[in-house]
C-alpha cells in the first residue's frame, strides 16, 4: 500500500484510529499489507512501526525493480499481490512494470507534497481518459 494520499496525508507522523482499524481488519482477514513509498525511510519507518507492518521506503515508482526484488525475496506469488495507491504515474506503473494487480484510489486528502503536484497535472487527464473509456473498474461492482 503507498502510504502518502493513500492511508493518511503526508503530513501525518502517526497513523489515525480509522487507518489503525482499517490495517487491522486486514491482517484478520489474512492480508499481509506493506507499505511501500517513495518517501524516505526516516519518514515511513515511524508511521509503519505504529501501524505494525512492515515497509519498502524510497521504492523509486514508477519502477518497478524494488518492488519484484520485494516480492521475490519474500517467496510469494505474484497472483497474491496487490499494490493500492492513489497516483497512476507512480503506483499503477510500478504495479503494471512488476505485473501485478492495482488498485487506484482517490487521493484523502486535498493538498500534496510539492513534488506530486507535476504528477497530478499527468493524472488527471489519464484517469478522465480511462473513465470516459470504462478502463477503470469499481472494486464494488466486481
């Protein structure tokens, strides 16, 4: 899962009860989440130690490479794994670069880091461009 605009703001340094709850009744319902960002492990460390997962910090999405070398090293099947983010020029290349299944969500919050605004202005028209085409499915209608 990316972390920032995904599960809480980037500003956020611990995680909400509404996150904690939400990560919890994943792992009871046999969902091992990893948080995997782009952000510096200074940044993700102390929100993924609150929320008991573990992380992959400056994960270089869109690439995909730090995501297969996670997925090998951990012995799992690639058919297992899902990436959850808000951003399709970051978290939904690297999911289609490692060929796996990906999840685009909206992003919670309003404001961005500055760096994410340039991708935001890319987003946009792809994400309109895929709805238009119904290239985007609803997870609640599947």
């Amino acid at each position: 899962m990316d972390l920032d605009n995904t599960l809480d703001s980037f500003k956020a340094r611990e995680p909400k009860e509404a996150t904690i709850n939400y990560v919890k009744k994943l792992k009871e319902n046999g969902i091992n989440p990893i948080i995997i960002s782009n952000n510096k492990a200074s940044r993700v460390s102390g929100y993924a130690n609150l929320l008991g997962v573990e992380f992959l910090s400056s994960a270089r999405k869109p690439f995909s490479k730090k995501i297969k070398n996670e997925i090998a090293k951990r012995g799992v099947d690639k058919n297992s794994v899902m990436l959850v983010g808000d951003q399709m020029m970051t978290d939904v290349l690297a999911a289609n670069g490692a060929k796996i299944k990906v999840v685009l969500t909206e992003k919670i919050v309003k404001e961005d880091q500055w760096t994410t605004h340039i991708n935001r202005i890319f987003d946009r028209p792809i994400r309109k461009y895929h709805l238009r085409h119904n290239n985007l499915i609803d997870w609640r209608n599947k």
